[in-house]
C-alpha cells in the first residue's frame, strides 16, 4: 500500500488516537479528525494527567523517603515534570501526526 504519510509510524498514532476507549475521561479533548490538535489542547491534557498522577507519585516518595530517612522531595517538582513529560510527548508524536493528518483531510475535501 503506497500512503503519502511522512513517517511509517504516523498511522499508529492516529490510529491509536481514533479510539474513544484510549482517551478514557479526556474524551472531550479530542478534536474532529479535520481538525487541528492545538498546543493547548495538549498542553490541558498534559495538566489534567500529569498533575494527578505527580501528585500521587510524590506522596508516594515522601512516604518513602521518610521511612529510609532521605530528604522530601519538594510537592511541586514531580506533578510539574510529568505534565511537561506528558505535553513534550503529546506534541512530539501525537499532535504532529494527527495534524498532518487533518492537513490532509482538509486538502481532500477542498479537492472534492
């Protein structure tokens, strides 16, 4: 099958990202397939996944680290580290290919 996809993998993210079950309660952050995934959109993703989940991580090390009586780790730094780890990850892989795909769907409907 010849595709015009820059990258062979760019298909797998699109893919991955046209499933309602793999974006579970960020759902509505999904944009409509022509429609460009914007930094912010990412960006609010990133937030709402990253500060839960650092939250939770950082109670976890505190907890650890007081057991073996090594320092706290300050509560901030990790739900800000993963919400940047998150967003760089959702706009390196996921939101290039899946505005290039709407780039080209858009194309396409003009074409028609």
């Amino acid at each position: 099958m010849i595709t015009n996809e820059i990258f062979p993998n760019e298909r797998v993210f699109t893919d991955f990202c046209d499933l309602d079950r793999n974006w579970g309660p960020l759902l509505f952050l999904r944009p409509a397939r022509e429609q460009r995934m914007s930094v912010l959109r990412t960006a609010l993703g990133a937030l709402l996944l990253g500060l839960p989940y650092g939250l939770f991580a950082t109670i976890l090390l505190t907890l650890f680290a007081r057991m073996f009586s090594h320092p706290v780790p300050s509560l901030a730094a990790f739900p800000l580290l993963l919400t940047l780890g998150y967003w760089l990850v959702a706009q390196i892989t996921l939101a290039r290919a899946w505005n290039r795909r709407a780039q080209r769907l858009v194309r396409l409907a003009a074409w028609r």
